[in-house]
C-alpha cells in the first residue's frame, strides 16, 4: 500500500519534477540587464518566469519554456518588454488563475513570432495597452473539451493594442471585454468557438481575417463604433452557427466581408440600440448559408446597401411575425429576384420584395424549424403562393435591386434604353472568386 501511494505521487509531481530539471529561465531572466537581449541557446527551459525589468527574449525558433503544468508560462509586470521565436508550453490548468502561455500586465510589449500549444490561454492582457501580439501560433489543452479550452487571446479593459498575423486553432474564443481602440488584423482562426467576441467594447477595428469552421465567428455584445471589413468567415454551420451576431450594439460599419456557408449570416438583436444611431452593412457578399440575415425581432436603423444575397437557403428571417421592412434596403443583389431591366441601366424596373408565407410556420414557432425544408411545408408553401389562404407578411422591400453580382464599390452605369433583360444576370468572376474561396475553406 505504501508502495502505491509513492507511485501516485511520483505521477502527481511529474510535470513539476520535469520542469525543475530544466535550467531555470528566471535565474537567466534576473541576470539579464535592463534593456538587454537574452539569447537563449538550444533546449528546454524551466518556465513560470517573471519579468519585471524591459527585456529581449529570443528563442531563435529553436528554445522551448515548459511551465511544468503550474501556473503561467512567463508573466510580465513592466513596459517595454519583447518576446519572440520561443515555444511555451504546458501551463497549468486554472481557469480563475487565468494560466497562459503569457500573462501582460504592463504597456507597449511586444509578443511575436512563438508557439504557444497545451497553455489553458494563449495571451492575456489586463490593464494592458499599446502591446503588440503578432504571428504567434496558439492552441490550448487538446484534450479539453471545447467549452473548457481558454482563450488564445483576452483583452480585458486593455487599449491601443494591435493582435496581427496570429494562427490559432482548437481554442475557445477570442474575446475583447471592456476596452478600446484595438486592432484585430489579419488572423486565421479554426475549430474555435467565438473566432472573436467582443463585450463593451467600442472604437475598435476587425479587418482581414480569416474565421473558418468555429462556432461563430464574429459576435458584438454591447459594442458601439466598431468596424468590421474586408473578413473571411466560413463555416458557422452548427445548429446555432452564425457569420457576425449583433445583441444591442450601436453605430457599426460592417463592409467588405465575405460571409459563407454559415447556419446564419448575420444575426440581428435589438441594433441598434441606441437612439438615433444606424449600423450601416455595405458591400458584403452574404452566400449559401442557411439563413442570410436572422432578425431575433421587428427591428430598426440598419442600412443595407450593395450587398450581395447569393443562394441562401432563406434570404431573410424575421422570428416572433415582425417584418425587416424598417430598415433600409437599396442597391442590393438578391439571386432570386425574378424582375427585368428595360432600360439596361443595371437596376431592376420593379422592387425585390421577399414575402413570408408558409414559412411563417418555422419563424415564429422555433420547434417547427425541424420541419423546416421538408416536404409538407414546400406543398403548403406551393398551395400558399398559388392561391393565398392567408394574408402573406412582407419582410423586405428594396426599392432598387441590384441585376448582377457587383464587385465591391462598383455601380452599374446607366447606358442608353434597350431591350429589356431579365434581372439573374451575374458576373462570373465574382460568382467565381466566391465559390473558390468557399472550396479552400472546406479543403483547410
């Protein structure tokens, strides 16, 4: 018996046992001058260090720092500090602690170039701000299920940060809580949850990413002032998968982003919620997803403008029998608009209207959704439009659709009449670059 007992805490100990027989990184740490470069040479190192001076730290892509399974992997309590070309691994697993591949608590920081992979968090910044967080790869526990995994990346009341160029996957979120004036640009996310999620958080930026097969991609709870161009996001194709979620959030501009093969593309709660502000989504190409826009109520203020509605299985949802005719539609593509162009002036000659009539079933009975497609709705849907038995609800209305899949910023001219056109020309190229970038997404 006593035998075993001495085996179980032989087990227990062994993450701390590995890492004390590495050579400490923090005695190196405290012998490195201020302002100084450590250049560590090739090997493993004993982590949970603590920096509190402006230092260097270089890997060289070739030196590993080992937590041991406790606590952070390297904390830093000072400015000016830089770490790059390192591989963190295995911190603890404390949730309250926030264990980390890196824990920020001081200004202009620089955090580039490291792998970070079995750390509970990737980067955690509190109070943190004008720090950059660049071209790391970052991925958590991997035999944690998806809700127990931690962040690759927390701001938490932090500002002026730039998260750029970083590659994580197998993470839960990552999440912006309470600052602002942040950049998040350039990363690609996969098999996370939130790809990002941002709660009070305002006067930020979200451009350039690249968010594929996570949960959600982008959700904005509570945020005013944010802008969000020029994203890649695939693949929220969950029961509850969405392209970009709104839950009251105010005076957005949401332009340039590709939103594809998701559940939902857009997902709309009460935004915008403050009075006399509008949230304005132009130029985005919304394609084959389950739902192209899900209004969670009859809401106001959002203007669409040239976006592109391509081959989603139901353009526009409105739950609870309200109607998305209070906000305002122009200049918008929609694949299924049946109108002509006498003119050829690129405009349809008759609005695109969008009207509810079986489906109004599933919308406002959530249970019913499971019936959603199947063949008794589509003979009631048929029987619906043919002869009306009931008054159809009108969702949207847009006053000037759009012929063809324009690219982004591009107008139609407005040539000399001629002889009237039917209104499902598209532009192959465009259709094309969609569809590519819908393939890669299913081959990564």
């Amino acid at each position: 018996m006593r035998l075993l007992r001495l085996w179980a805490l032989l087990f227990l100990f062994l993450p701390a046992v590995a890492a004390a027989g590495y050579p400490s990184l923090q005695e190196l740490i405290d012998k490195t001058p201020e302002g100084e470069t450590l250049v560590l040479e090739p090997g493993t190192y004993a982590g949970q260090a603590l920096i509190t001076r402006p230092i260097t730290i270089d890997g060289q892509n070739k030196a590993t720092v080992d937590a041991g399974g406790k606590g952070s992997v390297i904390v830093i309590k000072t400015d000016g500090v830089t770490l790059k070309s390192l591989h963190l691994t295995n911190s603890g697993e404390s949730t309250n602690d926030i264990d980390a591949a890196v824990q920020v608590r001081g200004n202009f920081n620089v955090i580039k170039d490291n792998v970070m992979d079995n750390v509970l968090f990737g980067v955690d910044l509190q109070q943190s701000s004008n720090n950059i967080v660049k071209r790391n790869h970052i991925s958590s526990k991997e035999d944690f299920p998806l809700g127990q995994k931690g962040d690759s990346v927390r701001l938490w009341y932090s500002f002026d940060n730039k998260v750029l160029d970083n590659v994580t996957e197998n993470v839960r979120d990552m999440v912006v809580w309470y600052s602002a004036n942040n950049t998040i640009s350039g990363n690609h996310t996969r098999n996370g949850r939130y790809s990002l999620h941002f709660m009070y958080s305002r006067y930020n930026l979200v451009e350039n990413n690249d968010y594929v097969n996570n949960a959600v991609g982008i959700f904005l709870m509570y945020s005013d002032s944010v802008v969000v161009r020029n994203n890649h996001i695939a693949h929220a194709a969950g029961p509850t998968g969405i392209g970009i979620g709104f839950k009251e959030t105010s005076d957005l501009t949401i332009e340039g982003n590709q939103i594809l093969y998701c559940a939902s593309g857009l997902y709309i709660d009460v935004s915008p919620f403050q009075p006399d502000t509008t949230n304005r989504f132009t130029d985005n190409l919304i394609a084959y997803n389950g739902i192209g826009i899900r209004f969670l109520n009859d809401w106001h203020s959002n203007i669409f403008k040239d976006n592109r509605f391509v081959d989603n299985l139901t353009q526009i949802v409105v739950s609870g029998g309200g109607s998305a005719n209070r906000n305002d539609w122009e200049g918008n593509y929609w694949s299924d608009y049946e109108g002509f162009d006498q003119n050829d002036d690129g405009i349809g000659d008759s609005p695109y209207e969008l009207y509810a009539y079986a489906d109004r079933l599933w919308q406002n009975e959530p249970y019913a959704q499971f019936f959603k497609g199947s063949p008794l709705l589509e003979v009631l849907d048929f029987l619906e439009r043919l002869a009306p038995f009931s008054e159809p609800r009108l969702l949207v209305r847009d006053d000037k659709p759009y012929l063809r899949l324009l690219a982004q910023n591009e107008r139609p001219a407005s040539p000399e009449k001629q002889e009237a056109k039917p209104a499902v020309e598209q532009d192959p190229a465009d259709l094309s670059n969609a569809l590519d970038q819908l393939r890669k997404s299913l081959e990564n």
